[in-house]
C-alpha cells in the first residue's frame, strides 16, 4: 500500500517523447557548436542567459503547457519534462525562465484571474517575463507559516511590509510572488492568515538588495517592502488561502529534474575521462548513473501524476531528497579524482561550491524526510 503513494504508476509510454528528445538534443548540438553556452554544473540556478532563454522561446520550448489562449503552445507536462530534461543534462543556462516557467506557470493557470493570466502568461511564453520566489524571511525558512511580512488592507488593495531573503534572481527577475501575513498568527491554527501576491519587482517600496556568495557570485538577495502598495488585482489567489497555494505550488518545485541532475555534466565529464583512462576506472561511477537513471523514472512518474492532476507531494519530496543526495554524492566523487584537466577542475570546483545549497532549497531534506514520514503515517 505504501508503495503506491511513493511512486506514482507511469501511465505513458516515455519512448512516445524520444522524437522531441532528439530535437532539443539537435538544437543544444548546434548551439554549443556556435559558441552559444559552455555546459556548466547547476546552471539551472546560476546560468542566467537572457539570449538562450530567448533562443528557446523562439523553439517553442518555454510556456509548453500554457493554453493556446494565453499564448502557450497547450502540450503536455510530459512533454515539458522531456525538454527540461535534455537541457538540464546538458548543462545548459536556463536559470533566468526557471522559476516562471517551472512554477508560476502552473500557479497562475490554477489559481490566477483571467487578467493576471493575459498580464503574464504571454509574456513568459515569449521568454520576456521572469520571475522570482518571495517565501522565505531571516527567521522564517522551514517553517514558512512563521513568515512575519504583513500585508495590511489600505484603499483600493495592499500595503506590505517585511523581509524577503535567500530571493534567487531578484535582481534581474521582473516580478515575485509573495507569501505574507494577512491575519494575525494564531497558535492554534498557524497556517491561516496567509495570503500571496504578485510584487512588481522594480515598483515603489520595494528595494532589491544584493547577497553575495563567498565565490563571489551574486545570486541571491534580499527584498525588502517598505509599505510597498499593491492593488487589489494583485491578490494571488485568495485571501487566506496562501498556504493551500504555495503547498500545492512545492509539487512542481520539488519533483523536477533539476534536483537529480544538476551535476549531471560532471557525472558525464567522470564517463567520458574514465573510458580514456585519463582517470582510473572505478565501479562507483556505475552506482551514481544506476541512481540517476532510478530517479529519472522516478520523476516521470511524478510528472505523470501532475498531468493527470493527482496529489504529488510525498513522491516529490521524494525525489528530491533522493536526488539532491544524488548530486552531492556525483560532486564529491568527481572531486576525488585526480585530473590535470582545466575543463573538469572547474567543474569540479562548481560543483563542490554549489554543493551545500542542493539539499537547502526548495525545503531542507530533514524537513522533507519528515513530509515523506508523515505522508506514509508514520508520525
Ligand atoms: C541555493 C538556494 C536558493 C534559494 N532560493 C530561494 C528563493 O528564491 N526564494 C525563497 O523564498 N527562498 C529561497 N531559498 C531559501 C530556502 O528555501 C531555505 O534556505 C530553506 O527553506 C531552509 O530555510 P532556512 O535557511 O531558514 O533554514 P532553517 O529553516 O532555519 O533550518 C536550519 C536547519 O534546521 C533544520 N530544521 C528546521 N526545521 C526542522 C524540523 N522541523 N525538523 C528537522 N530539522 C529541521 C533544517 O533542516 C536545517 O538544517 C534558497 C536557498 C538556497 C540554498
């Protein structure tokens, strides 16, 4: 009985998306042979290539599920998932569509108005509109119900007030969806009161402040609202019911490829040297690539429940506690490997880097451990 609740049935035959397959793979062929990205390890999160987001928009690979109507091109989550698929494992720079295109998408069609639908699904469809994640606060991670910035009714919609941080993207993104308090806490019932909104990122009382990494990197943010106003049409969803939303938004979050495969061009990169012998052979290579292709099905079996808009919350987190395990264990084999090559080593250093954010974002394992043990009623 457990079974079935950890890993939905495939219901698709996943040879019937070998066909798309093979086109992404053509098209990533030609656009690493012109010089267009340099495969790189995470770059899901850290690649922000707004020319490549571009390129794919004009394949018809961004908004694949949005309905015609709203300027998507209404194929499958299926489908979706065969393309971010090959261009994840080909390391390819798609951070700067990720967000809107993994998870704002699926939110808007499930609970935006029409306006919001016609304001930013054409938008992020054509590759022009991106998004950014506004949960997290300093003292409110794991527990987002704890989320101190308030919302306040004021003439004509909302005036918010508090800290976002961790915000990926922020500076470059146009807009965030934010989790905020509209009813006081209540102890007895902690996940009422919240509501979410779409924040125009450049908009007044909001300021954008930069968190840069000890590599340098600046990717993350702070977002501070300062009394920022928000009209009524802003409203995401319903007052009150931000915490069924973003609960029901984490599916897609957690489920994707992007939490098995973000190193998988360095687990290519050990492949390729071990067959030349440039590095010695070495049987764990075979456990890592046995564990990536169990979750990839994994995750198609996800994707399947999503099509067919079935519950997905424990298969998620799931994979992506298997997954991002997964990563880490490829980062820290290649990194016991002894290579003169420049091109691995910077992989390898990528990887290593990255490495502690795999198993933190989109919910840390240990909460997700406790997700997937309630699920199965056993605490
Ligand atoms: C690369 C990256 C990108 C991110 N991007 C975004 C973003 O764009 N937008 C956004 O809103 N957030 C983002 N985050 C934040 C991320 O969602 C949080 O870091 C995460 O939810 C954990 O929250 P926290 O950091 O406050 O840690 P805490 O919640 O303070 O947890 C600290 C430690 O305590 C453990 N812990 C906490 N509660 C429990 C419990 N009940 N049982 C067992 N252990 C527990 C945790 O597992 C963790 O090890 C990002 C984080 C990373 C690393």
């Amino acid at each position: 009985m457990a079974f079935s609740r950890l890993v939905p049935p495939i219901s698709v035959d996943p040879l019937s998306t070998q066909g798309l397959r093979d086109e992404v793979r053509q098209f990533l062929d030609d656009q690493r042979a012109a010089g267009a990205f340099t495969p790189s390890v995470d770059a899901w999160l850290s690649g922000w290539d707004e020319n490549f987001t571009a390129a794919l928009a004009a394949r018809g690979w961004l908004g694949m599920t949005v309905p015609v109507e709203y300027g998507g091109h209404g194929r499958s989550f299926l489908e979706r998932f065969a393309v971010t698929e090959e261009l994840l494992a080909a390391g390819a720079p798609v951070a700067a569509h990720w967000i809107a295109d993994r998870q704002i998408v699926p939110s808007l069609l499930k609970y935006g108005t029409e306006s919001q639908k016609l304001a930013f699904l054409p938008g992020i469809v054509r590759g022009e509109c991106f998004f950014a994640i506004g949960m997290s606060e300093p003292e409110s991670g794991s527990d987002l119900a704890s989320v101190r910035t308030r919302a306040t009714r004021v003439d004509g919609g909302w005036s918010l007030t508090g800290t976002k941080v961790w915000t990926s993207g922020a500076h470059l993104a146009h807009a965030f969806i934010v989790l905020a308090r509209t009813a006081p806490l209540d102890p007895e019932h902690r996940h009422a009161g919240l509501s979410q909104f779409i924040v125009d990122l450049r908009g007044p009382g909001v300021d954008v402040r930069p968190i840069v990494s000890m590599n340098g990197a600046h990717h993350f943010n702070e977002v501070i609202l300062d009394e920022a106003f928000l009209p009524d049409d802003m409203v995401f969803g319903a007052i009150g019911d931000g915490w069924r939303q973003v609960t029901s938004e984490l599916s897609f979050e957690r489920s994707g490829p992007e939490r098995y495969l973000s190193t998988f061009v360095l687990l290519a990169a050990c492949a390729d040297r071990m067959a030349a012998n440039a590095i010695p052979r070495n049987a764990d290579l075979g456990r890592l690539v046995a564990r990536v292709t169990g979750l990839h099905h994994m995750s198609t079996a996800v994707a399947g429940a999503l099509e067919r808009r079935e519950p997905a919350d424990i298969p998620a987190a799931l994979v992506k506690v298997l997954g991002t395990v997964t990563e880490g264990d490829i980062a820290e084999f290649a990194d016991l490997q002894d290579s003169p090559d420049r091109i691995f080593a910077e992989l390898v250093r990528a990887a290593v880097d990255q490495r502690p954010g795999f198993t933190l974002r989109g919910g840390t394992n240990e909460v997700l451990r406790g997700v997937i043990a309630r699920g199965l009623g056993l605490r």
